[in-house]
C-alpha cells in the first residue's frame, strides 16, 4: 500500500522548525541587500559610464519580483521581504544607470 499524496517523505531537515529557516533566511537575505547596496552606492560614486547591462538588472528584477510573489503566496517572510526589497533596489540602480 503506498502512503498517502500529502505525506511529505522524510528529509536530513524535516525535523528542523520553520522559524530557524526563516531566521536563516532573513539574515542571509538582508546580507544579499548588503551587496545590492555596495553596487548602488558604486553606481553613485563612479564618474565612469556604468559596465552593468539594462537587461542584467531587469533580469534581477524579475526574478527578486517572482520570489516576493512566492514568499506572498506561502506565507514565507523570509522571501518576500528580502527579496521585495531587493526588487524595490533593482528599480533604484536601474534609475542611476539611466541617469548616469
């Protein structure tokens, strides 16, 4: 007989609680705005033409923008805050790099 559909198979982690991955994953989320932030503020101090493509920080956009609708949808704090900030920040160093 096999196990019912909605029986999660057991994993390494699978006794691990939700909170310490959300714990996890906001420090390692906040640490990833750390490096957005370290390009921003290169973006801002360099008097040089920007060496980053339109298409490379849309593309982050859109990936930061789905995994904020994916953290929405889940519940997962952890996923759409950082990763909705980091979205917010795409759209900031686009603006600099158009800017510029």
């Amino acid at each position: 007989m096999t196990s019912p559909p909605d029986s999660a198979p057991k994993t390494l982690l699978s006794g691990i609680p939700d909170r310490y991955f959300e714990t996890v994953g906001l420090l390692f989320g906040f640490a990833a705005l750390g490096l957005i932030l370290v390009q921003i503020a290169a973006e801002i101090t360099s008097r040089k033409p920007t060496s980053l493509s339109v298409t490379y920080v849309l593309g982050f956009f859109l990936v930061y923008s789905f995994w904020t609708l994916y953290g929405i949808r889940f519940g997962r704090l952890a996923m759409w805050l950082t990763n909705g900030i980091a979205a917010i920040l795409q759209l900031l160093l686009l603006a600099i790099m158009l800017l510029k």
